[in-house]
C-alpha cells in the first residue's frame, strides 16, 4: 500500500451554525440530478456581511449512480456516542457543506435546447428544489464550460438570470468570462445595477491568470528556505492584492470568488500559499477557492489557520475514488491510500467516495488538530509586522534578563554589566 500526503495544512471552525449567518463552505459541485432530501438544518443570509466559519463544496457532475448514493454519502446513521473519527464526520460534517452546481445541471431548455424558456431538467427538483435541498444550493456561471467548448449552446448571461429566478439558489457566483477581467467587471455591475448583487447572494470572481507572472518572486535570506513557486505564488499575490479589479470588487462584496487556478500556473502543492497572502492583504474578507477541494490544498489552508477564512469546492472525492484513492487522518493531515496496482480492495467505490467527502467536511468542522505549518518570513517593509517582531524581540529580552539593561549585539541580547554585577 502506497500513501501520499502533503506536508501542508488551517484551523477549526465555529460549530455554531446559526440562521441568518453567511458561512464560507466546501461546495458540492453537482449535476443537481439527487433524489429528494431533507432540508437543510441552517440558515443562509446574504454574502454582503462577514462570515464568522467556513465550509466546505462538494463538486462534481453527479452521474445517476452517485446522484442517487449522495444522501446517504452525506448523511449516514452514525454512532455519535462512539468517539471514531469515521463516526463523528458521518455524524455532523455533512452540516459543514453547500452544494455548488453549474446552473446548465440543474436546467435545460424546451424542445432539447432549441426554445428559450428555461425548466427543471428530469429529477433535480426532487433534490434541489427550494425546501427540498439537505444543503444550500450554489450556482456557477458555467465559465469555464462556456470557455472550453462544452457548455450547452444556450449557456449565456440571460440564461443564467432566468435559472436565478427560476431555481431561486442560495448564493452564486457573478457571470464571469474566462481570461477576459474587464468584461467579468462589466457582467457584475450589470448583475449588481439588475437587482442580483451581493445583497441577493452574488459574490464576483476574480480572475488568477491575467495578471500572473512565473517570472515573480519575494527574494531575501528569510525566504531562501520557502520552496520556490510558494515564493512565486506569494509575490503573484501580493501583486493582485493592488489590482485595482480585486480592490473594487472587495468594495462590493465580503466574499470574492478567485477562478482559474484549475490547471492554471500555480502548482497544487503551493496554491495555499497564494490564498493566504489575499487573506492576510483582506483581512476582513472571505474567498472561494474555485475548484480547489482537494486535499493538498485543504491540508495547506488547514494548518495556516485559514478554512473559516476560505470557500472551496471540488470533483476531487469522486475522481480519486474511481482509481481506488481513499483518504484517511495521519499526524493531523489528509493523507492519501492508493490500491490501484497493488491489491483488490473490497471497498466499494461509494465508499471510497464517501471517505474522501467526509474528509473534506470534516477538515471544515474542525474534527482534528492540524499540525503547524512552517512559519512565512516577516515582511520587513510591513509596519505592523515589523512592530510585532519588535514586541516578540522586547518580550524575550524581558525573559531573559528581566529589567536589566540589553543592548543588541548583532541579532543577539546582551545583558549590560553593572558596577558589582559578576559577568
């Protein structure tokens, strides 16, 4: 048996899922093809206010087998008296996720594409229909289908209204056009000046790639210990924390989408370090983490402290599952169990999908402790950080010394002998 994992990791998150709070959350990216399941068990108000906990986005199109085994996926029996792990995500992380759908799964036109009036496609009222959903129902523009070619031909900016209006989600994502950030602006004051703004559950995407260069660093001797492209990521970040679309969208709205990081520049391994830039950049923001549900980045964020900071959503839980890939909790992380080559599990492929689910939402409920990630190199042009260094630096000469006198030499305390003071 091989096992993987990424020595990466964010901290847990408020259990206390009242109504009329915005969460951040892993999205479930469906189809919206599910059988009918119970209501959801908290409420969801508008994104124009901070969150005070994160959740987590289950993603994917949903084929009939895994539409149909969701329910039971996200809300097994569980034994909250036992103290297994295992137990306690079936129990209570499925509260810690949203579904997360690109609207063209959810509707379709009349007369296979040729009308124009919009309708439920076959069986997704059932699950998704308002009162129906066991999660709150997101909706995706359908961006990056559009982009490659395979979005349904009516897939456009006034479709996307009608299924709004007719499907009534929680929360979705403003109409964006992938690489292009102008008209992605254009397409959400349009939104916003329309009555669909973030007061109704709309939050902008922003767009990684225009701006991205692999040529960026952050140089210093502190730095030299970070792997390269987290560096690379990291100077990216902070170049977009001045992009003057990313500050006007965070004028608008609390929660920022960030798209094209799938198979886009930034390597999986670090994308995290991407992330957590923006968040320290926007403290008193929320992002979605388009498409990054998987477990290195989750392990990443994890162990920065940063999943009530974060949304996320992803296909990963079921795509790993098909090559027999099924995560457990090692040493406080997500780790990896591969079969494919070595052995016939009798695992079934639901539960394989089932353990990578939960690990995802469990991550969100903060069902573990994640170990602590290496430390990021002060900023030395930063004054805040710089008069936290200076604190710390104080602290220790205290502790050391006590009220005695100190001087530096070099970086190091040195205590100044008094007249009698034996050295």
């Amino acid at each position: 048996m091989t096992t993987t994992t990424a020595s990466l990791g964010i901290a847990g998150l408020d259990e206390q899922l009242r109504a009329q709070q915005c969460h951040a959350a892993l999205g479930v990216v469906s189809d919206g093809r599910g059988n009918r399941m119970q209501a959801a068990r908290y409420g969801l108000a508008g994104l124009d206010r901070p969150s005070k906990a994160a959740l987590c986005g289950v993603a994917g199109n949903l084929g009939t087998t895994v539409r149909e085994e969701l329910p039971d996926l996200l809300q097994p029996p569980g034994y909250p008296q036992r103290q297994r792990l295992g137990d306690r995500a079936a129990e209570c992380a499925w509260r810690h996720g949203v579904y997360f759908a690109d609207y063209t799964y959810v509707v379709c036109t009349d007369d296979h594409g040729v009308g124009e009036v919009l309708r439920w496609r076959q069986g997704r009222e059932g699950g998704f229909g308002s009162g129906q959903r066991l999660m709150p129902l997101f909706f995706d523009s359908g961006a990056y289908r559009i982009w490659t070619g395979t979005a349904p031909r009516w897939a456009s900016f006034d479709t996307y209204l009608a299924a709004i209006e007719l499907i009534q989600p929680d929360g979705f994502a403003a109409f964006d056009v992938m690489g292009d950030q102008a008209q992605s602006v254009a397409y959400f004051d349009k939104m916003v000046a329309m009555g669909y703004g973030p007061e109704r559950g709309c939050f902008p995407v922003y767009h990684v790639r225009p701006k991205w260069r692999a040529d960026a660093t952050v140089a210093g001797l502190p730095w030299r210990s970070i792997p390269a492209a987290a560096r690379c990521a990291v100077a990216n970040a902070r170049s977009a924390a001045q992009d003057p679309v990313l500050q006007y969208y965070a004028s608008k709205s609390q929660l920022i989408g960030l798209g094209g990081m799938v198979r886009g520049p930034i390597p999986r391994d670090v994308r995290h370090y991407y992330i957590a830039e923006l968040c320290r950049a926007y403290p008193d923001h929320q992002f979605w983490a388009l498409g990054q549900a998987n477990f290195k980045v989750i392990n990443g964020l994890g162990a920065m402290g940063l999943l009530d900071r974060v949304w996320s959503d992803g296909a990963w839980w079921i795509l790993d599952a098909a090559c027999e890939r099924f995560a457990v909790v090692m040493d406080g992380q997500i780790c990896m169990h591969s079969l494919e080559g070595i052995a016939a599990s009798l695992f079934t492929i639901t539960e394989c999908m089932a353990a990578n689910l939960r690990s995802l939402l469990a991550a969100y409920a903060g069902l573990w402790d994640w170990p602590p990630p290496d430390p990021l190199p002060l900023d030395q042009h930063d004054p805040d950080q710089a008069g936290d260094l200076y604190g710390r630096v104080h602290q220790a000469r205290l502790d050391l010394f006590g009220d005695e006198q100190v001087r530096m030499c070099g970086n190091v305390p040195v205590r100044v002998l008094r007249d009698g003071d034996v050295p």
